[in-house]
C-alpha cells in the first residue's frame, strides 16, 4: 500500500501564492500518476492537476498559468505552486496517487490540507 502525507496549507490574501507538498511512502516503487484534487463547502471534489510518471502534466482550466504541479520521483513526493491566488481557489485540497501492482490498479488519497483565500 501507499500513504500519502499533505502540508503547505494554509491562510493567504489574494493574489498571493502557497505550495503544496504529498510525500508517499510504503509501495512507492510501483507509483504511475500523481495528481491534486479539491472540494469546495457544498461541491463536489475537482481535479486541479495531474503528472504522469513520464513528467506530463494536465490542469483544469481554471488554474492554467496559474499553478504548476511537479514531482520529484527520488523523493516520492508531488508539488503544487499556486500562484495569483483567488478567493475561489479556497477549498481542502487533497492529493491522490495510481498505483499499478500484479496486474491491478490502485488508488490513494491523502487527508487533505486546506487552503483559504482571503480577498
């Protein structure tokens, strides 16, 4: 199995930036794609953005030139850099990872980490 630990939450202004970091541990060896999701109060939970093992990422449209995800596959652990933040952007942000092991798939998530943008 994997576990996924989140931090770099926090308050902001907007405007303002804030990076995420999900370190893995456990079954990391087998880790495909690694990705960043969020819920809003009352929504239902959103990608933001992927990255494949390969390095190619994938961002909902609302935060394109916006937030840059990243991994460092040495550390097994994936980023998120927000930039220009916007009051909407205010949700628990929650990381997940694939996993592909003995011909199965697997998928984790982290407890999630909240970000609050204050206008």
């Amino acid at each position: 199995q994997v576990q996924l630990v989140e931090s770099g939450g926090g308050v902001v202004q907007a405007g303002g930036s804030l990076r995420l970091s999900c370190a893995a541990s456990g079954r990391t060896f087998s880790i495909n794609a690694m990705g960043w999701h969020r819920q809003a109060p009352g929504k239902q939970r959103d990608l933001v953005a992927s990255i494949s093992s390969g390095g190619t990422a994938n961002y909902a449209d609302s935060v394109k030139g916006r937030f840059s995800i990243s991994r460092d596959n040495a550390k097994n652990t994936v980023y998120l850099q927000m930039n220009s933040l916007k009051s909407e952007d205010t949700a628990v942000y929650y990381c997940n990872v694939y996993e592909s092991f003995l011909g199965s798939r697997y998928e984790y998530w982290g407890q999630g980490t909240q970000v609050t943008v204050s206008s």
